[in-house]
C-alpha cells in the first residue's frame, strides 16, 4: 500500500536529459579536484590551510547520516513485513563480507610476496618517531572481541544518534523496524506515513548538501597535495605501485563476480554513480556519499531494505581496499626492518589482521591502529616501526576509497540477488537514465513481498 503520492514520471528525449555541461556535478567536481591539485602544488601553505572546506562538507554529510540511516532501515523493514528476510539479509551479508575481506587480506599477501617492496630498505625502527604514530592513533582500540561486539549495542539511543555511531543507529533501527512489523504495519500506519515524509524531507536536505560537494572537494584535494606533496610520491613508489597494482586487479575481480551471479554490467554502473565515485575520491572520503550511493543502489534495483543493511554495515565490516593496504604494509614493513616472514608467521598475521581490521573500523588512524595491534600481537617488529608508513597513508587514500565503495556496492547488489531482492528491469532502466526523479513534494514509496519488485525509497534529488 503506498503512504504517499507517487512521483510522476520523468519526461522522455534528450530535451529532458541533456543540461549545460557546467551544470553537471561531475563536471564541477572534476575541475574543483583539477584546481585544487594545482593550488595544492603551486602555492602549499594555502592549499593546507583550505582543509576547512573540505572537513566542513564531510561534516555537513555527517549531519544526515544517522538519521537517513534510521528512516531507510525502518522504512525499508516495514515495507518487507518480515523479520526472518531482515534476519536472512544480515546472515548473507556477513557471511559475505567474511569471505571478502578474507580473500583480500589473502591477495595482498601474496602480492606483497611477489613484488617485495620493502626488500633492501633496511630501516632502523629506532630512527623513527613513536610521537608521531600516537599522534596518528590518538584513540584506543577495543581490547577484544568481545568489547566491541558490546560497543554495536548502544547504551543510548539518543548517544547512539549524537556520536553518529553508524554501527549502534544500525543495531536500533533493525529492532525498531522489526517492532512495526511485529505489531502491525495497520497499527502503525501513521507512523510509517510520518517517517516516509521525515526520510523525503531529509532526501531534499540532502539535495542542498550536494550542492556544496564540489567546494568540499576542492578544499580536500588542496589540502591533501599542499601538506604532502606530489614529490612524496617517489619514497614510497613501490609500495604504492603494489597496493594501486592489487587494487586493479581486485576491481577487475569486482567486475566478474557483478556480472557472474547478480549479473550487474559494473562499468555502467560506475558511469551512473561517477558523481558519487569522483566526490568520494576527492574528499578521500567513503562518508561524503553514504546517503546518495544508498539512493542509486536503491534505484538501481536493491530493495530499501537491503540497502539500508548492506550498505551501512559493509562501511565498518565490509573494507576491501583497506585489506589490501594492511596485508601489503605489513609485508612492508617486515621487508624494511629485515624481516623474512614465513608461511606460518603470515599465516598468525592473516588471522590477526582478519580482527583487529574488523575491530577498529572507524576508528580514526584505524590502519596504523590494526597495524601496531597485529605488530604487538606477532612481535615481528618493534610497533613504533608503523609509523614508517606516516608518509604513505594519505597517499593509499584514492586507492582504498574507491575499492572500498565498489566493494560494499557490489555486496549489496550479490545480497540482495541473494535474497530475490534485486529488480535487474530497474537496473538497467536506471542505467538508461530513466529513473524518476521526485517532483517537489512527491515521492516514490511503495511496499515488496520478498519475491516482487523492491519498494523504492524517495529518489535522491538529481544535480546531474
């Protein structure tokens, strides 16, 4: 039963397509990234103190994130009427994820091996700075398991909403959405109907927030090239020659398994979110697109509800890109200080990764955090050899941004054929640029048996 009206559908030719290229945002951040590069490098001081552009936009995405979360979970449940499917979904996900992340940690590995990019560096760790790499690692990881299975479990809701835990929004949105089903969506009509208007209005907030997207990515891109510079390049050229080489590679992987079994041509898809691809990379940023990527997946034919589980949780379990960085580091950094590791030593130190990787998702400098935690568990090489890769990591940032987002795409488009919950007619009617787009105060909402079509959420206001 639809709670709103619904949205009308979009004119047809290319008189209803076609816009000046100036106003097309993958235009505009394009030649935001391009400037900010040349000021980056031309003038650095004023390229590093325009990080404020950039941390402002993020922090302006961050406003909405935990919210939309909310509503397209909640929504999304209500629209299956099925807690088993909400269960089953987040059972394949993991399971997913698990196996992903494990191939990647894996992959690196043996590229690591292969292509030996610490060999002969024949680093001192006494000469490098621990100040530095507590400086980088300023938070405290989970001591365990177990603390940070408990840390998923929010003490308070509204703490939950306030820290913009992505995790604990995630662990009350599935009881919440499972508790209107439990009770009755007739029951709680009204209450789906106001949080259907609540999740649009936060869609068209969203639409203003992008407007800003190719500033945020100007003063992102400065800061990045005015703090570390284009010659830091060459200090660490083979490491980065491995991790972008590897990255390649498993993209191309992406590409196969997209095709093989939910049977998603991934390059179209790449042009139909080049927008959200082009501002996550010039932002070095997965957060800045959350909210949009979750729309066009959702148009692109992935049910509200798998989106809305998928994707938020692949951001904390689902990091391919930074799998590869950490299993490659770590070779690295054995290489650099003498270190020849053998079978069984990668061995420890793929299990090691596998959850300290998990564990400290989103923690800030989480990489030099799974890194010094997996040191200090083998004792291989001193922790404070980590702070090595200080140079590096930003460098890595363009690499693990886009593996990391393809990554949790391709999951929530594998998932939800998984489940039946993929409409490949809207895929490729997406792909076509026929997807509507909400008129201004409509919006496209809907309800899905597990074996129809999947409910659509209000589309993300189009800037193309």
């Amino acid at each position: 039963m639809n709670t709103l009206a619904t949205a009308p559908a979009p004119q047809s030719g290319p008189a209803a397509r076609r816009k000046p290229m100036y106003k097309s945002l993958f235009f505009q951040i394009m030649l935001a990234v391009i400037a900010g590069i040349v000021i980056g490098h031309l003038w650095p001081d004023l390229g590093a103190g325009l990080r404020p552009l950039g941390d402002g936009f993020i922090q302006l995405i961050k406003m909405i994130i935990a919210p939309l979360i909310f509503l397209v979970i909640v929504t999304g449940i209500a629209a299956v009427s099925d807690v088993k499917a909400v269960g089953r979904v987040g059972i394949k996900a993991l399971a997913y994820f698990t196996a992903a992340t494990m191939f990647a940690l894996v992959f690196g590995l043996v590229v690591g091996n292969l292509v030996q990019p610490g060999a002969g560096l024949n680093i001192d760790p006494a000469s490098l700075s621990q100040d530095a790499l507590n400086a980088k690692t300023s938070a405290a990881p989970p001591k365990d398991a177990g603390t940070f299975l408990l840390g998923i479990i929010p003490t308070s809701v509204v703490g939950a909403f306030a820290s913009n835990s992505l995790l604990q929004v995630l662990c009350f949105s599935v009881f919440f959405g499972a508790a209107i089903v439990v009770v009755g969506r007739d029951r709680c009509l009204p209450v789906i109907t106001l949080l259907e208007i609540v999740l649009e209005l936060f869609y068209k907030i969203m639409g203003w927030v992008m407007r800003m997207a190719p500033v945020g990515a100007f003063g992102a891109m400065a800061f990045i090239i005015g703090q570390y510079g284009l010659g830091s390049l060459g200090t660490y050229a083979l490491l980065i020659a491995a991790c972008y080489g590897a990255a390649l590679v498993f993209i191309g992987l992406l590409f196969v398994v997209a095709w093989v079994y939910p049977r998603v041509p991934l390059w179209q898809f790449v042009k139909y979110t080049r927008e959200e691809f082009l501002l996550a990379l010039g932002t070095a940023s997965t957060e800045s697109v959350l909210p949009r990527i979750m729309a066009k997946l959702t148009n692109a034919g992935c049910s509200r509800a798998t989106t809305g589980l998928v994707v938020p949780t692949g951001y904390s379990f689902n990091l391919d890109g930074a799998a590869l960085y950490l299993s490659i580091s770590l070779l690295f950094l054995a290489q650099a200080f003498g270190y020849n590791l053998d079978l069984g030593q990668q061995l420890a130190a793929l299990g090691v990764l596998m959850l300290t990787s998990k564990g400290m998702a989103g923690v800030p400098g989480s990489a030099f955090l799974a890194l010094s935690a997996t040191a200090g568990a083998l004792g291989i090489f001193p922790v404070a050899g980590v702070a090595l890769l200080l140079g590096a990591d930003r460098l890595m940032d363009s690499m693990r941004v886009v593996v990391n987002l393809l990554g949790n795409c391709v999951a929530t488009f594998v998932v939800a054929a998984w489940e039946g919950q993929f409409d490949r007619s809207a895929m490729l009617r997406a792909f076509a640029g026929e997807d509507a787009v909400a008129a201004e105060g409509a919006a496209a909402v809907g309800s899905s048996p597990l074996d129809g079509a999947p409910a659509q959420p209000p589309v993300a206001p189009s800037l193309r």
